[in-house]
C-alpha cells in the first residue's frame, strides 16, 4: 500500500524497491511495529487488501511530510485505482481516527498536495491545513 500512496498521480506507480529506497516515503514503514504505530486494511469480499491506512509519530529531527509536532501521529493512506470513489478511504479514516481516540491521541496529521483528488476526503473528514511547506495538515481526532 505504501507504493500506492506514494503513486496518487496515475502512471507514477514504482517498484517497491525503488519506494523503500526513498528516505521520504520509507520512513512510514520503516521498523514497523514500533510503539504507537497503528495501521489499519482494508479488504474486499474475497479477502483481497484494497486500502490501508496507518499512523506513526516521529521526532523532530526524522519525520515524514506531515509533520506538526512528536505528540501528533502521522498518517499515511492508500486505496487501490480500483477501489476509489467507494468510501474504502473514509472507512479508513474512520477506523484510524477511532483507534487512535482509543489509545488517547488528540490529533492526526497528513500531507497532501493541493492537486490530490483526495483533500476532498480528507477534508469531509476533518482535516484542515495548517502551513504550505509540505502541506501538513491536521484533525483533531475527538471530532466524528
């Protein structure tokens, strides 16, 4: 799913040596399974995964693009072409903003270009930018 992600824009799908290879994209799976890591998948009728969605938190000095502060995980989602435009990545956010709420996170935070098709996801999910350099932006996770 990470090359999914890292691959919004049609055709700029990579291997995912080359993904891995990427200090920028492979920091949100790197090690994965640390504490406070948390991911969700999603699947379709015959178990095949069609959507993932997953949150990290980073340091200062070694973080993704979304990055607000060490006390706000970053997210990280993806949703197969295939699947798009059927509410698997609002089910995603869903279920993240709620695992997080369980575990006492205050907030969620991601990065998305202006030109993503997905703001409008994010958006009706209650994000909202925050600053242009990278393009984080946050939702408290408190809100439905």
């Amino acid at each position: 799913m990470l090359r999914e992600a890292a691959a919004w824009r049609r055709g700029d799908l990579r291997s995912l040596d080359e993904v891995l290879a990427d200090p920028h994209s492979a920091v949100y799976v790197d090690g994965w399974g640390r504490e406070g890591d948390v991911g969700i998948v999603a699947e379709d009728e015959g178990g095949v995964p069609v959507g993932a969605a997953w949150y990290r938190t980073f340091a200062a000095g070694a973080h993704g693009y979304g990055y607000v502060g060490p006390a706000v995980p970053e997210v990280a989602l993806a949703v197969r072409p295939e699947s798009r435009r059927r509410g698997v990545g609002a089910a995603l956010l869903a279920a993240l903003a709620d695992a997080a709420r369980t575990r006492g996170v205050r907030a969620l935070s991601l990065s998305v270009e202006s030109d993503n098709p997905a703001v409008r996801l994010y958006e009706r999910a209650g994000f909202r930018g925050v600053a242009l350099v990278h393009a984080p932006w946050t939702r408290p996770v408190g809100r439905s």
